[in-house]
C-alpha cells in the first residue's frame, strides 16, 4: 500500500513541484480545501481531508483537521502492534508525511492588521497537526518549511528519509510553534513579563562574530515586526556586528529619549513638565556618540552639524571608531563633519541626497536609516541557566527639591535636565558635566563615584572648554559621601543634581552650603550597568 502524504499549506510556494516529487515516488495525496483546488488546477489527483473523516469542514474552515481520522494516522507508532491493531478496527490508515504551514499571523500582526480580521490568522488545525507528526517523528516526516521540500525529496530519492533528517525536521516544528504561539500570547497578553516569558523572535542574520572574534552570534528580530531594530535600514558601509548591533540601539535609545525633532516629540515628559511647572518644548537637535556602548558625547544644537560639533568636542578621543546618532535629518553641512573623523556608524531619521553621497565616500562607514522610535516596554539581561526581565525606565525625576540654601539659577535648569538625560545612558557610576546644552565631561562605568566624578571634570578641563563656564554636575544616583561636592566646588560647579536618598545626604548639602552651590533631588536614581 502507498504512503500518504498530507499536504495544507497557506503558503503555496514549491507545492507543486513538492508534490510532484512524491506523487513520482509512488505516495498518495491528502489535502483540506484550498490546497487540494489548488493541486488539483495543476492536475494532481488529490484526496480531501473530509472523505477520510467522514465530515465536512465547518465553520467557514475552523475545523478541518481536528479529527481522530488525521490525528491517529499521525500518531500511530508503527512498531507497537496495539496502534496498529487500533488503526485496523477503525478502518483508518496511516499518514507518513505532513507538509503544513501556518497562517500568517506573524505578518498580519506586523501589518497592523484589525483585531477582529486577526484573530482568525490563530492557526489552530495547523499546529496541531505539526506537532502531532514532529512527536511521531520516528515514523513520520514532517514540514513546516517550504525552504525543506528540496532535502526532503533528495533524501526519499535515495531511499533516506532517515531518523536524523526527520528528527531535525521535528525540532524546526516546535521551534516554529512556540514562537507563533508566543507571539500570539504576547498579542492577547501585552508586553508585560507573566509566569512565562516567552518572547517570539525570528533569526534575521548569522553574524560574523559576536564581542570577540572566537565567540558565534546572531541577530534575531520580533515576529511582529515592532522595535526600532526592526525598522532600520543599512544605506551604506559593511556589514553590522554584534557590538555595532549594541552600540547602535543604546545610541537611537539615547537620542530619541530627546524626542525626534522631524516628528515633533517633546524632550520633555508630560510628568517633568508638570513638576518643574513648565510647558514641554518642542524636540531640539540632538546628537549622541557612543563608544563601548556607553555615550562619550552628547549635544543639543540648532542643526545636525551644530549638535554634532558639540558632541564631538566632549571626547574626541574616545569618538574614534564610535557610533554617532542623530534624532533628525542629517544633511550635507553635518555629513562633511561626519566624514571627518573615524566612525563606525552613522544613524538617522533620513539623510538628504548630498548627505549620502558624502557618507557614502567612505566604503566602510556604516550608515543606517532608523524609521522607528524604540517601543518595548521590557528589556532583558542573559543570566546562566534564565534572564532577568525589567521594564525600561522611563522616569528622571519623581521630584524637582531643591535642597540648599544657594537657589537654583533658572538658567541652569535646562542644562540639568539635559544632564540628567545623558546621565541615565551612562553607565554607572554615572557623572555628567554640561555646559550650554553639551556634555563637557562624561564619567562612567567605574566602581566609585569619585572616580567617575573626577574623570568627568578632568576630561572638561582636558578639552580647553573651560570650566569656568560649565555650571552644572549631574549624577545618576545619591553621594554616598561630600567627596564628589568637594571636587566639584573646585572645579567651579555651581549646580549639582542627584537623585538623594543617602545617610549621609546631609554631610553632602552642607557641602554645597559652605561653597555656594546649588543642588536638586530628584528622588529617581538612574542606574545603568
């Protein structure tokens, strides 16, 4: 007796050319409704799912498969004489391969389809039947890919087919399964982290290496199509790897936490508005550099090439070989700029016609186009053996409390809130020194305070800025000790924001009473490790 074949794809790419395969190699077909037309236009004799379960698919095709006549033909263990005995009593037979692809949810839900016009892209019957033939792999062969069907009929022209083939067929089903289950999950659910997390991704690209040449990495994408990963475009320049794939998102993080300029976001929130009992202002021209994945430069400007100069100038050492954001249009004044210094990559909003012309002189230089501003809710650390899940923050101040005698000069306050900003994309401990809208100093990632606190004023009287004119400190959490104070009083800090919550808050505020500095709690500490 023939094998049989069930073949129920959406998909209808390589089925004919599948499906002649087998019919050449002596196998029967099955098929539900639009499969079965479809071979049959091609002139494919073809038996329906319904004349083998004696019932007629309903429910505008809810139900088709969902029978004992499919299901035991799948599962039936050949080499356990009990199954075969059942199969013979019922009148049943077995199906030895299933060819089945489910309904494109993950496209619909990236297309915004309506909810009503989604929920009937839940692949129910197609599921079932893959995981019920990858569970009986030993006996049957399963697809779920169309990519597959040229092995498969390599391997039965040999007379294969083997174990291996099959039990690496099966493991693509459930890997395929819980993803499309999980993105529905997520669809239905939310983003927010449940007894499982389970997000749904697809592998978009084998990378060269990963931090180090000796280490494998890849890249993999929502299913949804939703994240700022998901919407950029490379222009020009190589290849990314895994450190410009990092870089690159922490750098479009940062620059659009000051709002897209060309899409009218505020740099403000609604919440930071309402505490400081100002309005919120329309997005400025921002540029961010990023090096090791922590910024080295930031700056507000009239225009791309303004920010740009004044990021530049906070570390031009460091910007070597970094990663440069814009949150607008870059155009050409900005791109000579650009090309000027060694970079790795670029990302923007857009870029006019000379401006990509003048980036694209250099081959190496990595220019993407970023369409989407960043969405998740969650973001995740590996651990051995689970992830640590947390919301992304999303807060800078609780409070706006001044806490010294020395007021706070209302000129000073949008360079804190700038500060503050950079600050919380700064690796902890995180120090930030700004004058006229540009990070001047930047400390980071080191184990104390101080340190931090002295590496950002060192590297603002490094660059010739003067520190005379850089008024304002931030930090990204508490002083545990009046250290930091002491050193800013030397440098001519006239302004301090931290986030309090010390012991020894006081020891700190009447640092800054003996040296006349101003100084904010904000109640919100911003660690970024």
């Amino acid at each position: 007796m023939n094998k049989r074949a069930l073949l129920s794809v959406y998909d209808k790419t390589g089925i004919t050319e599948f499906a002649a395969a087998l019919v050449a190699a002596g196998w029967e077909l099955v098929s539900t409704g639009g499969t079965a037309e479809y071979l049959r236009r091609a002139g494919f004799e073809v038996s329906d799912v319904a004349g083998l379960t004696g019932f007629p698919e309903c429910l505008d095709g809810r139900v088709k498969t969902l029978h004992p006549a499919v299901h035991a033909g799948i599962l039936a263990r050949r080499d356990e004489k009990t199954h075969r005995d059942t199969l013979e009593k019922l009148g049943l037979r077995t199906i030895d391969l299933v060819a089945v692809n489910l309904y494109p949810f993950f496209q619909k839900i990236a297309d915004r389809t309506p909810p009503d016009e989604l929920i009937e892209f839940i692949d129910i019957g197609g599921p079932a039947m893959l995981r019920s033939a990858a569970k009986n792999f030993k006996d049957v062969i399963v697809l779920c890919d169309p990519d597959d069907y040229g092995v498969v009929i390599e391997s039965l022209s040999s007379g294969g087919g083997g174990l291996e083939l099959r039990k690496w067929l099966a493991g693509k089903v459930f890997n395929l399964t819980s993803a499309y289950d999980a993105a529905v999950a997520r669809y239905l659910s939310g983003e927010d982290a449940a007894a499982y997390y389970a997000p749904s991704l697809r592998k978009a690209a084998t990378l060269r290496y990963g931090e180090n040449p000796q280490q494998e990495a890849a890249l993999y994408l929502r299913t949804d199509g939703r994240g700022a990963m998901c919407g950029m475009k490379r222009l020009g320049g190589k290849d990314l790897g895994y450190n410009n794939y990092r870089d690159a998102d922490l750098a479009w993080k940062a620059v659009t936490s000051f709002g897209l300029a060309y899409g009218g976001l505020a740099p403000l929130g609604e919440e930071e508005a309402r505490l400081l009992g100002v309005e919120s202002p329309p997005a400025p021209a921002a540029c961010v550099a990023v090096k090791h994945n922590t910024p080295c430069g930031a700056a507000l400007g009239e225009d791309a090439a303004e920010a740009f100069n004044k990021a530049y100038a906070c570390d031009p050492v460091s910007i070597f070989g970094g990663i440069v954001a814009f949150n607008l249009p870059v155009d050409a004044a900005a791109a000579r700029n650009l090309r000027s210094v060694f970079l790795e990559l670029v990302i923007a909003p857009a870029y006019d016609g000379e401006a990509l012309e003048i980036l694209r002189e250099k081959p190496n230089l990595r220019v993407l186009l970023a369409t989407s501003p960043p969405c998740e809710s969650l973001e995740c650390a590996g651990v051995d053996g689970g992830l640590l899940v947390q919301g992304v923050n999303r807060r800078l101040l609780e409070k706006w409390e001044p806490v010294t005698k020395t007021p706070v000069d209302g000129g000073d306050i949008p360079d804190m809130l700038f500060g503050l900003r950079v600050a919380s994309w700064v690796k902890s401990n995180a120090i930030v020194v700004v004058k006229a809208l540009s990070a001047v100093g930047i400390g980071g990632g080191q184990t104390n305070r101080i340190w931090a606190a002295e590496h950002a004023l060192r590297q603002a009287r490094r660059k010739g800025a003067g520190l005379e004119g850089a008024r304002v400190l931030v930090s990204d959490a508490f002083f545990p000790f009046p250290d930091v104070v002491e050193a800013a009083a030397k440098a001519g800090i006239k302004a301090i924001v931290q986030s309090g919550g010390s012991n020894n808050d006081g020891l700190s505020i009447e640092a800054c009473d003996r040296h006349g500095i101003a100084m904010v709690f904000t109640g919100i500490r911003c660690f970024k490790h």
